[in-house]
C-alpha cells in the first residue's frame, strides 16, 4: 500500500502595492502552516498574469491598487479556480457585499493581526467564507433585500445542509452532523446552490431566507 502523502500546502498569490506591507504579509503567510506564496503581484494586470500563470487556491487582494478597484477584478481572478480573499483598510456591510457578490470568499481588514489573516486564508481555501461575524450578519441582510426566486424544490437532505449552512457551519461540520463524506456536503451545496440561483453560500443563504426557506 502506499503510504499516506502529506497534504500539500495552499497555493497564494498576493496582490500588494505596498513593499513594506507585502513583505510583512508575504513572510506571515511563507511561515504560517499549509501556505506558500508562489507569487506577488502589485497592480490588477500583474495579479491576473500570476494567477492565469500559477493557478492558486487563494489570491489574497488588496481593495486599493493603482489601476483600479480590486473588487471589480474578483470574478476575472475567479475564472482558475482560485478563491479571492479581499484586504481592505476599511469594512463596511456596503463593502462586504460587493465583494460577496462579485463572488468574492471574504475580507479582513489591513489592521487585523496577522494571524487573523492566515486564518482567513486557510478558511478561504477550505472553501469556507471569512467574513467578520458584524460584517457577515450585514451582508446577508442586503443579499436577502436583492434576491432572486427559487427554482427546483430542495430535497430534504439538501434541506438540512442548508439549514446547517445558515447556522454558520463549515463544510467539515455539515459533513459530521449530517454523517456523510465532505465530497458529498460539496455536492449537496453545488446543488442547493443551482437550485437557488445563487453564486456562493452566502446569497443561497440570503435567498433562502427570504423565500421563507428557513424557519
């Protein structure tokens, strides 16, 4: 039998204008457990060359780079595969939602200590969402006023996750409450999503909320 191979670390790419503050983050990360930092980026345009070219799990992205917005380059970075974590010196309910809605897995604030951040990253790369608990709550709230109507009914087992979902549970929880494989929760989830017209828990969420879906 083979032996057993050590899980490999998450990929990053970060996406700093900042020298120092690249540094500071960039050799966090590099120490933190489960990360390595294949590439930095300091603009937009070179964070979509690196990822097009280093296909991450997570790409860590400052708010504020020099040709533009960073949560308007979400779902162009998206298109790999990877995850996009936003760093922002300010947060806000308004803010948090754009990036969820652009389909973006999270934000953390510049000012958070660093190992709140490689938190986030591992979270992000587990598939989870890193939004603060106030930000989360606020995110929600504005998803569920914009949501669309449900489609297919969900079956029950799909109801449950959901519910689990809503409760703030990880993927890993769902899997152990619900006594079922984590590829199964994912599956569960990818449907519940298509079922909903949502682009991330978060909207199904929302949705499901205002559909009444969730007592």
């Amino acid at each position: 039998m083979p032996s057993s191979a050590t899980t490999p670390p998450h990929r990053v790419v970060l996406v700093e204008d900042h020298d120092m503050v690249a540094e500071a983050i960039g050799l966090a990360l590099e120490q933190a457990a489960g990360i390595t930092v294949v590439a930095r980026a300091k603009s937009i345009a070179e964070a979509l060359a690196e990822t097009q070219r280093h296909k991450p799990d997570v790409v860590v992205l400052d708010r504020r780079l020099p040709d533009g917005d960073g949560i308007g380059a979400i779902a162009e970075l998206s298109t790999t595969g990877a995850r996009v974590l936003v760093l922002t010196g300010e947060a806000s309910a308004a803010v948090a939602t754009r990036v969820a809605e652009a389909g973006g897995a999270g934000l953390v604030l510049k000012s958070s200590r660093l190992e709140e951040l490689e938190a986030a990253v591992l979270q992000v790369a587990a598939g989870e969402v890193a939004f603060g608990p106030g930000l989360l709550a606020g995110v929600l709230d504005r998803l569920t006023g914009r949501a669309r109507g449900t489609g297919t009914p969900l079956t029950a087992r799909e109801q449950e996750t959901l519910v689990l979902l809503a409760g703030g549970a990880s993927t890993e929880e769902v899997s152990e409450r619900l006594g079922v494989t984590r590829n199964t929760v994912r599956n569960h989830v990818q449907r519940i999503l298509d079922k909903l017209g949502a682009r991330s828990k978060l909207e199904a969420v929302a949705i499901a909320r205002r559909e009444g879906l969730l007592d």
